[in-house]
C-alpha cells in the first residue's frame, strides 16, 4: 500500500497483486440461472488473467493471480443469444451478472416429402428473410416430432417470435375429434394436434404462429384457442387440402396463395384470407389470440 499526505488530506492508491478469488451467480433478465457461461478476467491492458465457466445453477467461482495492472475487467458471456456484461473491478470478491436476450424471429418448418420438397422450403425461407427471420429449423420428414420440438425449446427464449408450418398428409379421428397429419412420408408417424399444442405450450416465445397445411386439418386451428397464438389450418375437419395445380407431393395450394400473399406485402390475417378466398371449397380455420401483427 502506497500512502500519499497532501495539506491534511489522505489518499490512498491500493496496487492489489496477488491471489485473489471471484464469485457470484448470472442470471436472464427473467431471474432464471445461466449455465456454461465464461467468465473471464482481464487486466487494464486487456491480458487474460483466468476463466471458467458457471454451473447449472449459474454460480461461478473464479480464482486468479492478480498482477497490480488495476483497474481489472470481469466478464460474463454466454454465446451471440445474449448480451455481454463487463464489470470494472479492483480487487476480488462477489459481482453477480444478469444479461439480456437477444431477440430473434424464428421459423420452424415440418414437412413430409410425399407433401413438400426442399425447394419449396427455400422459397418461404427466402420470403420470411424479408420480413426479419434469421434462424431456420428444418425437420423434413420428422420421425420424432417430440425431439425436434425439443430442440427448438432449447434454443428460443420469451422475447423470441416464432412461426411453425407443417405440411403433410392428413386424417381426422372422429373418435378422438381431432385432427392429425403424418410427419412423414408414407409411415406411421402422425401427430395429433393437441399433442403438437403441448410441445408448443413449451416453447417460451412470446409470440407463436401456427399454420398446418393438409387434409382434414380443422383442429389445429380450433385447438389453439388462448393467448398468444395464432394458429390457421388449410382445411376444415371435413374438407380434403389440394396440391398447386401441376405441383403435386411439392406444394400445397393454400401455402402458396398464403406466402405469395405474404410476398406481397400482407399481414398472416390478410395472407389466410387471401388464401381462403382462393381455397374456399376446403374452408380453412382460423383462431387468432396474438396481439401482435404478424409479418407486417
């Protein structure tokens, strides 16, 4: 410790060097614990002095040898979902971090071959690019509809927009009164759609859109009846869905009428009622409890 006496008044200067120890906890903005985040500490001239990660409860405990080059620069980052913290500090002790999510518009598209091909995919990717969509999941021809949904949880987060389009073959259960499709081509794999609401009710986005394209189709409308969903299927429980003219097992025509509209300009709402009008004989369904206006 170097002490300097000016005129009565003492100041102090504290060249701390040494072993020193850093603690403490990062959290969400939703107060939730962040795991296998890196901490590191850095001096004034930006050496890295030590790292480590936080556990599954988010705590860290950081020991290092300090070496006088004060101020020092703690940090806590986590991957390009959050933002970076850094904190100045002189010595060591406890500094707890809350970082930020960064938002994104998310796509998740489920298609069985004998329904949609690829190249029909790139084409609504490429026109959801225009309207702000970064991040693409791509499950063709699903034969664990559980675990893909699973991994989409795992990447979005409450501040997120996410919109899902399945396509596929589907059936109506008059025993069960739902609507179910096939996720992929030729083989037992429906998914009813309740069950696909329960993986959704899982995703934390705070804004989901919902559109199912294929047969008998009504209930993955009509289930998806609270906040925040908007949720639109091709057909009703009655009505069979139709491929584009000349397009079979490539695109269904109410998905292309939906993201010509889209294209064009118009909101999901206007892009189902275009496509309604153009597709009136299978008397699509709609449920809209989202407060926010899609694709606009």
């Amino acid at each position: 410790m170097i002490v300097f006496l000016f005129v009565g008044i003492l100041s102090t200067y504290i060249d701390v060097r040494g072993a020193t120890n850093f603690t403490g906890t990062v959290e969400s903005e939703y107060s939730n614990p962040l795991s296998n985040t890196t901490i590191t500490l850095a001096d004034c001239y930006f050496n890295i002095l030590g790292s480590t990660t936080t556990n599954s409860q988010g705590e860290y405990s950081l020991s290092v040898t300090l070496n006088g080059n004060s101020p020092y620069y703690l940090s806590a980052a986590k991957n390009y979902r959050w933002d970076t913290d850094t904190k100045t500090v002189y010595s060591g002790g406890t500094n707890d971090f809350e970082l930020d999510a960064i938002t994104e518009k998310i796509a998740v598209f489920f298609y069985a071959y004998d329904a949609c091909n690829d190249d029909t995919i790139d084409t609504y990717e490429e026109i959801l690019d225009d309207e702000g969509y970064t991040k693409y999941f791509r499950f063709a021809n699903s034969d664990d509809v559980s675990d893909d949904c699973d991994t989409v949880d795992d990447y979005e987060r409450p501040a997120d927009t996410l919109f899902c389009y399945i396509i596929g073959h589907g059936e109506y259960d008059n025993s069960e009164e739902k609507s179910y499709t096939y996720f992929k081509s030729n083989e037992n794999t429906q998914v009813y759609s309740d069950t696909f609401e329960s993986y959704m009710d899982n995703w934390d986005s705070a804004r989901k859109g919902l559109l199912v394209d294929s047969c008998y189709s009504g209930t993955w409308a009509t289930d998806f009846t609270t906040s925040p969903y908007l949720a639109m299927s091709s057909a009703d429980t009655a009505n069979e869905a139709d491929f584009r003219s000349g397009y079979s097992n490539q695109e269904g025509e109410f998905s292309y009428y939906f993201f010509e509209a889209v294209d064009a300009g118009d909101t999901a709402v206007e892009a189902w009622e275009a496509a309604e009008d153009e597709c009136s004989d299978q008397n699509p369904e709609k449920s809209d409890y989202s407060s926010y206006t899609w694709f606009n």
